[in-house]
C-alpha cells in the first residue's frame, strides 16, 4: 500500500531542499523510518549533511530515525527537523 503525504521542511532542511513543503509525495507503508529517511535523502540527496541529527515527525509526534515502523495514511504530515541552533 502506498500514502501520500505532506513533507514538511524546517530549518535547514528548508535551506538545503529550497522547499517548505511538498505534497502527495508516495509512500509505502507501513515503512521503518529508516527507509522513510532514505526515501527523503533519494528525493532530495542533500539532506545527507543532516544525516545522524535530524528526527522525523509523523502527525507531529517525533520518531527517531531507525527501526521504528510507522503507518501512514493519504494525507498525513511527515516534517524534517534539523537540530535547532542556539540554546
């Protein structure tokens, strides 16, 4: 099965992909957020300077990029957060 989803971009995501947001984006799911990022890296390879310090939001709760398996549906909102600068 396949969703499509809204991607949001924050930060320097944003910077890097020249998007906020990108729509219907297709999605297998269930699908590992590993994969999820994968999927987001081959869309948009120069993402891969976040690699290991981004985390993912999927209907705005956070999921670390790993095995975790997340179901999306047609519709849903994955955001890319960078670490955020300052402190």
């Amino acid at each position: 099965m396949t969703a499509k989803v809204l991607v949001l971009f924050f930060a320097k995501s944003a910077e890097l992909t020249g998007l906020k947001q990108e729509e219907a984006v297709a999605v297998p799911t269930p699908i590992s957020s590993r994969d999820l990022w994968t999927l987001l890296l081959r869309r948009h390879p120069r993402l891969s300077v976040l690699q290991d310090q981004v985390v993912l939001a999927v209907r705005q709760q956070y999921v670390a990029i790993g095995d975790q398996v997340v179901t999306l549906g047609d519709g849903d909102e994955v955001a890319v957060v960078p670490p955020l600068s300052g402190g």
